[in-house]
C-alpha cells in the first residue's frame, strides 16, 4: 500500500486504501460520525464475521473479489460492483469465498 492515509479533496481509489492480511481481516474507518460511519475491509479467503445484527440498515458494497452476505439466513452472492443493503435488526453475516474488499457505510437515525 502506497499511502493508507485519506485526504479531503483528494482522488483515490478505495482498493489501494487497504491490504489483505494472510488468514486475516482489514478494517479502516474512513469517516466516523455521530449519525453513521464509512468503514472499508479487506477479507481474505475464507475469513468471515460472524451472525449478528445492527440498529440501523448497513449498505455493503463489494470492490473487489467476491462474498457471501447471508441476512436472515438467505445467502446473497456478491461480486465486484454489486451491493446490498442489510436491514436494521436483522441478523445477517459476511463470508468471503474470495479475498474479497468492501465498503460499509452505517447510517444511524
């Protein structure tokens, strides 16, 4: 990664943003606010995060590779370019079945 830090007015591409990490996954907040924040990941193969569930709808979009978003026990099957939103208080999953990098933004009310 040649410079992981975001400036304001500046262009950038996300997937230069952050690295894989062997058996790992990458998180970097790129904005936090009180009503909501953008956080970018970088799964690798196989790694996954676990059911749970949020107060508030999270909008996954998928940069890079590939995933299964599993909400309410439905599995979605993503690739690059596609997105879902995850409704509020609903338990949904991530499972990467490539290295996979997203973007989450949670918007809060």
């Amino acid at each position: 990664m040649m410079n992981d830090k975001i400036n304001t007015s500046e262009i950038f591409d996300f997937c230069q943003k952050v690295d894989y990490s062997t058996d790992g996954i990458v998180s970097k907040r790129i904005i936090q606010k009180s009503i909501g924040n953008i956080t970018l990941f970088a799964f690798d193969k196989g790694q996954e995060l676990s059911e749970h569930s949020a107060p508030f709808d999270a909008l996954v979009q998928v940069i890079e590779g590939s995933a299964n978003i599993i909400i309410n026990k439905k599995v979605y099957e993503l690739t690059q370019g596609q997105s879902i939103i995850m409704p509020a208080n609903n338990p949904h999953a991530v499972k990467a079945t490539s290295q996979f990098k997203m973007l989450l933004t949670m918007i809060k009310e």
